[in-house]
C-alpha cells in the first residue's frame, strides 16, 4: 500500500493535486489517499511531483508519501468506519 498525505497553501494546487491522484487510488481522509503498492504507479506520482509541483511549493506546501510492506500493513491499526475498509461483504 502507498499512502500519500498532502498540504498546499493554494486552493487550486491542492485540488489539481487531488484530481490527480484520485486516478490511482481513494481518498481515506481530506488530504490523505491510499494507493495499491505498484512500482509502477509510485514511479508515476513521484514523477508527477518532481515535474509539476515540487518547484512551486511555498514554505507551507508539503507532500509526504509511504510506500507499506505487506509485512507492516497488517500491523495497522483500524477505527470507526476505517476498521470495515479491506473487510469482505457479502450480499444476500
């Protein structure tokens, strides 16, 4: 899993940067997406935030990204609707 928590002080910034990361994964919080642990599509965002971001942060912009092992992702710990989110449901 890669989860990728993000601040900018720019309304537009901060919307841009959402758009585009709400092609590879979900929203989990406001500012905070969790992304399917690909090579791949790291590569790809941390393309995009070198190219496209990275030279017009301001003091307060940040972008903080954590690549999980499978290994330390079942060591997190879940609450509220957060503890049903990779939980199986079946329909009847």
């Amino acid at each position: 899993m890669i989860i990728v928590a993000y601040d900018f002080s720019s309304n537009k910034r901060r919307q841009k940067f959402s758009k585009f990361l709400s092609q590879y994964g979900e929203r989990i919080q406001y500012s905070v997406f969790r992304i399917k642990n690909s090579q791949r599509l790291l590569d790809i965002i941390i393309t995009e935030v070198e190219n496209e971001y990275k030279s017009k942060f301001k003091k307060t912009d940040n972008i903080l990204i954590f690549q999980i092992c499978s290994k330390c992702e079942k060591n997190i710990l879940r609450y509220g609707s957060a503890s049903y989110e990779d939980k199986d449901v079946i329909y009847f």
